[in-house]
C-alpha cells in the first residue's frame, strides 16, 4: 500500500494517485528511450507528441472553440497580471476590475502599472465574502475588458453566474481551472496557473481568442507577446516540460472521467458535503461566505474560538489531514478539495469534525 494522507492545500495539492504511479513507471526510461522525457529536446518526437496531445485534451475537456488559442506559458498566473493589461488595454481605452479579493487585488495592482485601470467593483465594504451582481459593476466607456477573479482561492468565493455584461470578459481562473463550464462567446481571455486542478506548478494555461491576439502592441519583449507565443506554438523558447507532461496525463485522465460535466458535479457534490457538515453544526463551525457565492473549491470555515482553532487543526493532522489552515492573511480554516481530491477524504474530514465537536463541545 502506498502511504498518502488527506491532503488539503490550497495549492500545489493533491493530485491523482493513478497519474502519480504512472510517472514513476515511465521518468526514467520514457517509451523505450532510455532516457527521461525530462532529458530530452523540447523539438523532438516524443515531446512533440507529449505537447500535441496537451492541446488536443484542453480543447477537448475545456470545450474551447476553434477561435482560441491555447498557450502554456511560465511565470504562473502573476505574469498573466502584467500580459493581460500589457497585451490588450490600448491606446485611449482603459480596464476594468472586480476587486472581490486578495488575488483580485493583485491582478489590479499590477495592471494599473500598463495602463488605465478602475475598479468596476470592490467588495471591501461586504469584506469580500461575496461577488458582485451584473448590475452592480460600474463600466465606463471605452473599456477594453472586464476582469474577474472566477474564485477566490483565499477568501472562498466565486462567480456562481458570470457577469452579464457587453464588455468583453477577462478571468483568472487559477482556482477553478476545468471544474467548471466557460461560457466562451463571453471571453476574450482566460487564463490560470496549473497547479491546483491540473498539474505541478510552473506553468499557466491562457485561452486567447483569435481576434484579440494582435493589438498592436509592438513596444514588449517577446516573451511578453500573447501574438508571438501563438505563432510559435508556445515555443519561442524551451516551454514548461514537465508541468506540460503531466498536464496532458491529467487532462486525459479527466476525460476518461466523463469530461467537464462529470468533474463538475462531483465537485459540487464534494463540496455540498462539507458545507452541509459545516452548516449542520449548529454553529461550531462557521462559514462566513454568503451561501451562493460558496467556492465548491476553496471551502473556508471558522472555530469558536482560536484556541479551538488551533486544537482542531493539530488534532486533524494527527489523524492524517493536513494544509487545512486558513491562508496567513485571513486565519481560520481551509479545506481545498480540487478536482483530483477524492470524495474519500472529504468523508473523512466531515467524519472527523463530526468527532472533533463531539469530544470538545461542553
Ligand atoms: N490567482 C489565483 C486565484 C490564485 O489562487 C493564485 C495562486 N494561489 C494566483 C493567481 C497566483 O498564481 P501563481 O502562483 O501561479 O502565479
């Protein structure tokens, strides 16, 4: 029996097992190659193949239309803060911003340093325990795209219905990457880091549409041009290798799942779970965020008091669940249950704060 805990960081996280085991038995002789898919040219057949079948499996599992492109790209999802507003706001247009939080926050923070940013709405005064509704965004003229944040990974939120606005849409998707249906006709872009439902970190997945490649925007380094890593298949220099391989291992396994529909359901199944184990409690423990705008991925809870806090998370390690603390900026509590974490170990955790209150209530 192989040893694995119930792991619930908020990211890198859990991936599947089955994907794991299947690296291990192949990283160091690739295909008869007698060498390590990590030895070997970006430019040979065997990566080629590797990089192929990435594409054709996030067109697939995501459902992308023929007028995106699919790029992978390095520097996480924080280099996308800056190739966003680089890329697409030109001249005599501006940007806009949903702050609904921490990543929100800084996506905003790098973007007003390329051009001219204004927040559409800012859910300080709620303290960012909700999404706005469509008719609470503030668009002005000329505003070249709307950017959101589909999932808070820090505060707990999310988009339950995507704003319905004219404004092209822009989304990090980070935290909800390929758990979810993307209403395209919407978007122009979307993008996210991989490492929480798709992969190991050092890698970001952008979808551009065609249209909104070329903007003119000659004054950038080549690395920073959505245009030119589109020509270039995402090899104008050495891509992601790695994050790349096991990306289309994931995404192929997803698909052998049932695909988008498939994940999606048993997200929200897992996460139902829990809230309802939260909600059931009596009010030992909490969840601060407004029920519909509830992450199905990020699911946030609080103790009494902190001393409880900290019990209960010494408690759950030692009984195998682990990277359930809250994020440093915020405290509480955090299960993250992304696509790869098994109905399985969300049993086990309802089961133990089931114990836990049990044994500490007075
Ligand atoms: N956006 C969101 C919603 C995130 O959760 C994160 C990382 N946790 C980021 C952006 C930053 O991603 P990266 O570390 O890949 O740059």
């Amino acid at each position: 029996m192989v040893h694995r805990i119930h792991n619930f960081s908020a990211g890198p996280c859990t991936l599947p097992l089955e994907i794991l085991q299947e690296v291990e038995a192949e990283f160091v002789d690739y295909q008869d190659s007698g060498m390590s898919l990590i030895e070997m040219s970006h430019r040979g057949k065997h990566f080629e193949h590797v990089y192929q079948t990435a594409v054709r499996f996030a067109r697939k599992v995501f459902q992308v239309p023929d007028n995106f492109s699919v790029l992978f790209l390095q520097g996480g999802a924080t280099l996308q803060f800056s190739m966003v507003p680089m890329n697409l706001i030109t001249e005599g247009m501006r940007a806009a911003y949903v702050n609904s939080g921490s990543w929100a926050s800084g996506a905003i923070e790098d973007a007003k340093i390329y051009g001219n940013v204004y927040i559409a709405w800012d859910g300080k005064e709620c303290n960012y325990f909700r999404m706005p509704l469509s008719e609470e965004i503030n668009l002005q003229a000329d505003t070249r795209y709307l950017h959101i944040t589909s999932n808070e990974t820090i505060g707990g939120i999310r988009f339950l219905d995507w704003p319905e606005v004219e404004t092209p849409l822009v989304a990090d998707m980070s935290s909800d990457y390929m758990s979810r249906r993307i209403p395209w006709e919407r978007f122009d872009l979307v993008y996210g880091g991989v490492q929480k439902n798709l992969g190991p970190a050092g890698m970001a997945i952008v979808f551009i549409r065609d249209s909104a490649l070329d903007n003119g925007n000659r004054n950038l380094g080549r690395y920073l041009r959505y245009d030119i890593h589109a020509k270039k298949d995402s090899m104008l220099n050495t891509p992601p290798v790695f994050p790349i391989y096991i990306l289309s291992k994931i995404l192929r396994w997803m698909d052998g799942l049932g695909g988008l529909e498939i994940i999606e359901k048993s997200s929200e199944e897992k996460a139902a779970l829990l809230y309802s184990s939260i909600d059931n409690s009596g009010g030992y423990y909490r969840c601060p965020v407004q029920r519909e705008y509830r992450s199905i991925m990020n699911v946030v809870f609080q103790l009494l008091t902190l001393e409880l806090e900290k019990m209960f998370l010494d408690e759950a390690a030692l009984n195998g669940l682990v990277n359930l603390k809250g994020h440093r900026s915020v405290g509480g509590c955090r299960a993250s249950i992304y696509n790869a974490m098994p109905r399985s170990s969300v049993e086990v955790l309802v089961d133990f704060m089931q114990e836990f209150q049990a044994t500490h209530s007075t």
